[in-house]
C-alpha cells in the first residue's frame, strides 16, 4: 500500500525535523519526506494531516502485556490494541508473565505470538534470573538470539548484588541493557508512599529509600563492571539528584519515569481508591517537582508507560490486598503532552523521551522518521480535548486513576511497519 | 446543625460543630443507662449488624448494647464464624448483607479504607469501628466526651498520647478530633513507633515521657499492637515498659487532677502498672461506660431519625 500523509507539521528530533511537510510511504518503508509531494500514479491513500503533527510513532520500554498466563488481564491482541490507539508503535513487554520469560521458548512464543496478533512491534525483555528468584542468571544469550532486546527482574531488584554484577557483566555479550527495578524489599513493606498522606491514612507506607538505595548500589554495581544500567520508572527527587550526579562522571546511565509519577501525588490514595495503588508509590508533591525538573535537566531520558492491565476483580478489594499498577498505555501521551504546556519540555524534548532515546537505548532502528526507514509514524493533534473514559479502553485493563480527567492532546493516527493499525474516529 | 451524613467513616471528615453535636447528643443519652429499664424505642424496627474482622470486647459489646437500648435489633458477625474464612470478599459479604436490608453496619477491619468501600457498596449507614492503623471514631468521640466531662471543656487542655503512635488508630483519631480545639498535644514513644511527619499533623513530638507528662491535664496511654508487628519496632517488652509504662511515681509529674485515659485493652505491666490504671487519676471505665452514651447518640443521629 502506498500512503501519502500532506501538510503535517513533521516533528523528528533524530533528524531535527520541525516544519510542514509531505511524508511518501511505499510498502512498509518511508520512501520520501519533502515538501508537496504529489500523488504519482493510482492507489495511493492520501491523507490530510493539515493542523495536526506527525511524529515517529512512540516507543514504551516498559509494558506488561501478560501474555502468556494473564490472558484475562491482558493480551498481546488487546495490549498492542492499546499501544497503538496510543501512539506507540513499539512496546518491550516485561517478563513477569506464566511461565515467566527466561529462557528462549517463552520468548519465542511471544515474538510468535505478536507476529500473529500483534498490532504494533513487540519486543521481549528476558529475566534477569530464572523466574525472577534472584537465584541463577537466565539463559540470556538464548533468549538474546530469539529476540529480546533487554534483561530486566520487573517487579523486584536483583537483592544479591554479586548476582546483579554477573548479570551485568554477561549481558555485555550480548550489548543489551539491565534495566532496574529499584526496591529495597525490606524497606517497601507497604503500599503506598510514607508521607504526610500515609500519616493521614494510616495505610503501610515504603519509604523514598526503599528506591534510591537501590539507584545507587545498582549505579555503583553498573559503573564498577562499567557495563550501561537503565532505572525504570524513577519516582524520587533523591533518585533524579543520585543519577544526575552519577551521570557526570558516568556516561552508560539511563533512565524513565511514568506520566502518573508528574501528574499524581500521594494525595490521591486519601480516597482509597485502588487504582491509585501502584509500585512504586505515588509521591509527594516535591517528588512530583523534582521529577519534572529531571526531565527538564537531561537527568531523565525517557518516559515509559509501566502499563500495569489487570482485570477487575484484583482491584475491586480492600487497598492492602489488590494489586499495584496503573493501565497506562492509552493516557501516558497525552498526559505527558501537559509537560510542553506546562514549559517543562518543548514538544521536540518532550518526542525525544518517546522516540529516539527509547531507540537507542534498546538499540532499534526506529524512533526516527527517514527514508528508507520503517514506516512507524503517528498523526497527533497536541490541543485536542478529549474525556478519559476507561470503559471505551482497547486494553483489557481498566485501572485507571484518570478516568473521567479531560486530557489535552490526542493520538489520531498510528501507522506501523506501513499499515495504518489504528485510526481515531473523529479522524 | 443538623446531621445529614449517611456514614461516620472517620473524624477526619468531621467537622467541630458535627463533633459537638454528638456529644451533646450523648448527653441525652446517658441518663437511659442508669434506669432501671434501660430502654427507650426510639430505633424499634431498626437493623444494626457489627461485622468485625477484627477481636473487639470493647467496641463490639458497646455496640450492641447502645442499639438494644434503643430498641434496634442487632446481629454480630465476626470473622472466626463469617464466610470470610471461607474466602468470601468484603465486598460480596457486603453485598449479601445489604440484601437482608440492615440500617447500619459497624465496621472493623485490619486494613484502612475498609469502611471506606462498604459504604460504597451498600446503602445503609456505615460505621467505622475501627480501620488498621487509620480511624477508630467512635473511640475518640468518647475519650473527647470523657474529657469534657471530667474537665469541663475541651479547650486548653495538654494532653499526652505515650505509646506506639505509628500503628494507633486511636490516637490518629483523636489528634484529629482534638485539632479542632484549643488543644496542646503531645506525642510520645519510642522513635520507632513515632511515624515520620507526625508534627505535620500540629501535634509536638518528645521522646522522653517524663517531659511529655509533666502538667498535662490527660494522659492518653497506648498498647502495642502486637497484631501490626509492633513488637519488632522495639528491643523488648521489658525494656518497653521500663522506658514506657506509667508508674505511679509519672503521675506526679502531671497536673494534679490529672486524669489517665486508655481505649482498651491494657497490657498490665507494660505500658501501665495496675496501680496506675486502678488509682484514682484512672478514668478508664469511665471511659468504657461513655462509649455507650457516645454510639447510642451516633446510631441515633445516622439511623433514629426520619428523613
């Protein structure tokens, strides 16, 4: 299929791309990007992107789609339904699946399966240890050769540190990164954040250190074997100053935060609402501050979604007892959309922490629009108003905090590998 | 100031003129426990369930008392003989109990916010009896009354709460409540069980309980709640009650009409020595015996009237 987006403002911070052009799209490849492209031929699909941005198409590093063994929480189907309905064209699921992903017949299986029913690309990250004990490394150069991109124990740290410095060690072999989950278990005895809310609450709290003692052992561990570690869903201002300090003398440090870590403060789980439980915790409002100026200082490269789906039940219960996790694919862009209003990040800072530092970290040739690139783009209008509505979600998952909030900001249009997989319908 | 709340989940969401109005509501109340037929029908044809997933003696006792003397009919669920042990949810509890049509539900929970989600799911009036480490209202209604009544008021009053603040849902409750008067309260314990930013809540923080004491005018004692892990926040009973226990030698330190304040159950010789909570300070059953007067006014301003 041949398709032609006309009169988009093109915004690629790969190329420093930031003005109203024509894209050609041949196939599953971009073929030309220039200005007023005409139609050549018959059986080309234009499409009128006038008023509106095209981008690449954004690139989550960290998504749980449960598949295998949650099927009813979420599928590869519904979970890469919700990716694309949210601008990612990209997604690395986690291995926190049943059986967990360690070892290459779990990964095979899901890069299978997302050939089949995936709508967006679909990377796997491989566990760290076999099935996220934190006991032996996984078979990480099997599951490398069947196609993960990363290793990373999600949902806990790596407790033994001399089993963490091997892991990152051997995963040079392979030249894919660590990325951390940084808890300190004995420390995280809780739910939700330890603050002034838990003081109100009375709801068992995990302290800020919980986090960032991790952050820095696992920095000092990672600088140590000199080997790159990248630190998921940072959510205190003590993390952002460890690697903001830490990066100064280190180059191979990265790391995301999610959109409910600067948009939602700890305030939120005074309702007891379960869909404001999630791990790690909602923050003060100070953490919130000091999220916003790492993204705005380079200290954070990337924002991921941590996409937690689970079904209703395991939320619909005491808060102690229901299970931590937001389902963020289908809010995170536009909710991070608030951050270029706000003047924390301009549109191109803002796309860089979407597309091409998520490509380089993981080593993917997309995030970028060129030719002879993949065509993986998305069409987005930034002053879009639209209702967060969790029961009109693709994803099965409709834990939310956000429903019901006015978001400004709309994915319309999402292309991958040159098929258009997903189209708003006021678009 | 009318009552026009459907549940008391907690004194946070109270305001002074709601607090008042209970107390002096629990004055009209009281006197009914000292006839000679201590029954009035004011909640006849009425429904009160105590749903406890917790132990009580206390609260549960107090409970079904102040209904029955006002003519409510009263069931007690407790989690040993519930469905709970069967695995049946709070939730799916609570809705087979709403189907039965009671008026209210008293509530008591290990986990905060439980009381919180029952009055989501049902329409008769919730009760929080007492939620993890979150509220116990009722039991700061009536050490408030209690208060009032030995004292003659509220305001100035220097009050110190010793023990293991961090996993008290009575002493949560109370600084909220007390917050809304001219109050001066002081925390002690070991720093252990002092959760961080407790002086956020306007409440000073002195570890040392000699200094906490001296010319209070109430003294709040704790126990420690062995069922929240408490025992491991500290090196050892022994050494707890050494540092900790009220002994009578403390109670100088204070004013001299002091009185000494504890929500039940002791620990005997540990954080109170018998001669302390049996002296003359103690107003502990005083406390047990308001309480009644105190849930009598709550279930009558939730369920006694018309709407």
């Amino acid at each position: 299929m041949k398709i032609l987006i006309k009169n988009g403002r093109i915004i690629d911070p790969r190329h420093g791309i930031d003005e109203k052009l024509d894209i050609y799209i041949n196939g599953n490849i971009i073929e030309r990007i220039d200005k007023h492209i005409g139609e050549k031929g018959g059986n080309v699909r234009v499409i009128d992107a006038s008023r509106h941005i095209v981008s690449p198409g954004l690139i989550d590093v960290h998504t749980h789609l449960r598949e295998p063994g949650y099927e009813y929480k979420e599928t590869i189907k519904t979970g890469t339904m919700a990716a694309a309905k949210g601008g990612f064209t990209t997604v690395v699921c986690m291995a926190n699946t049943d059986p967990v992903n360690d070892n290459k017949s779990v990964t095979e299986f899901i890069v299978k399966q997302s050939k089949l029913e995936g709508v967006c690309r679909v990377f796997p990250c491989g566990a760290i240890t076999k099935g996220l004990k934190g006991e032996e490394l996984s078979e990480m150069g099997e599951m490398y050769e069947a196609g993960i991109v990363a290793i990373s124990d999600d949902g806990k740290s790596v407790k033994n540190a001399e089993l963490l410095r091997k892991a990152l060690e051997y995963a040079r072999l392979f030249a894919i990164p660590a990325i951390s989950h940084c808890e300190d278990e004995d420390l995280s005895k809780g739910y939700v954040h330890e603050g002034h809310a838990s003081l109100l609450s009375g709801l068992e709290a995990i302290p800020s250190i919980a986090e960032e003692i991790i952050v820095k052992r696992d920095i000092t561990i990672a600088e140590y074997v000199g080997s790159p570690i990248h630190l998921t869903h940072i959510s205190t201002g003590g993390s952002v100053e460890a690697i903001n300090k830490a990066k100064k003398q280190y180059r191979k440090i990265t790391c995301d935060t999610c959109p409910h870590y600067f948009t939602l403060t700890d305030e939120a789980t005074l309702t007891f609402d379960t869909n404001t439980k999630v791990n790690p915790p909602l923050r003060s409002k100070e953490d919130v501050a000091a999220i916003k100026e790492g993204l705005r200082n380079n200290t954070i490269d990337i924002i991921a979604t941590d996409h937690a789906p689970h079904d209703f039940t395991s939320k619909d219960v005491e808060f102690n007892i229901a299970t931590y996790g937001i389902s963020g694919l289908e809010t995170a862009f536009a909710l991070s959309l608030s951050l270029v209003r706000e003047g924390v990040l301009t549109l191109n800072e803002l796309l860089k922490r979407f597309t091409v530092n998520p490509a380089k970290l993981l080593n993917l040739p997309y995030g970028e629009l060129a030719p002879g690139k993949a065509a993986d783009l998305i069409i987005f209008n930034p002053d879009k108003e639209w209702i967060v509505d969790k029961d009109k979600f693709q994803s099965k998952g409709k834990n939310t905090p956000f429903h019901g909030w006015k978001l400004k900001g709309k994915n319309l249009l999402t292309i991958v590998d040159g098929n258009i997989v997903y189209r708003d319908n006021t678009f | 100031m009318n009552w026009d709340k459907k549940d008391l989940l907690g004194i946070k969401e109270l305001s002074k003129e709601e607090i008042l109005l209970i107390l002096n509501t629990a004055d009209s109340f009281k006197d009914i426990s000292k006839r000679e037929i201590k029954k009035v029908p004011t909640l006849r044809g009425k429904t009160v369930i105590t749903l406890f997933y917790e132990p009580s003696t206390r609260t549960r006792t107090s409970f079904e008392i102040a209904a029955k003397r006002l003519s409510a009919d009263t069931i007690n669920i407790s989690a040993s003989t519930s469905s709970y042990v069967k695995g049946e949810t709070l939730k799916d509890t609570a809705k087979n109990l709403e189907s039965m049509k009671p008026d209210a539900i008293i509530i008591r929970h290990s986990m905060p916010g439980a009381p919180h989600m029952l009055s989501k799911i049902v329409d008769s009036s919730v009760i929080n009896g007492g939620d993890g480490a979150h509220e116990h209202p009722t039991q700061a209604l009536l050490d408030l009354y209690t208060m009032r009544e030995k004292k003659g008021k509220i305001d100035g009053l220097k009050i110190a709460i010793i023990g293991d603040i961090a996993h008290s849902r009575v002493a949560r409750s109370n600084i909220f409540a007390l917050k809304h008067f001219n109050t001066e309260i002081i925390c002690s314990g070991p720093p252990t069980m002092i959760p961080p930013y407790l002086d956020s809540l306007g409440v000073r923080v002195e570890y040392d309980m000699n200094k906490a004491i001296t010319n209070a005018d109430v003294i709040m004692m704790l126990r420690i709640q062995k069922e929240r892990g408490g025992i491991s926040y500290i090196p050892s009973i022994k050494e707890y009650s050494t540092i900790y226990g009220l002994k009578k030698e403390h109670v100088k330190k204070a004013k001299k009409d002091v009185i000494i304040m504890h929500p039940g159950p002791m620990n005997r010789g540990v954080e109170i020595t018998d001669e302390v909570a049996d002296g003359p300070y103690s107003v502990i059953l005083d406390q047990v015996e308001n309480g009644v007067a105190v849930r009598m006014a709550i279930l009558y301003l939730l369920i006694g009237r018309e709407a």
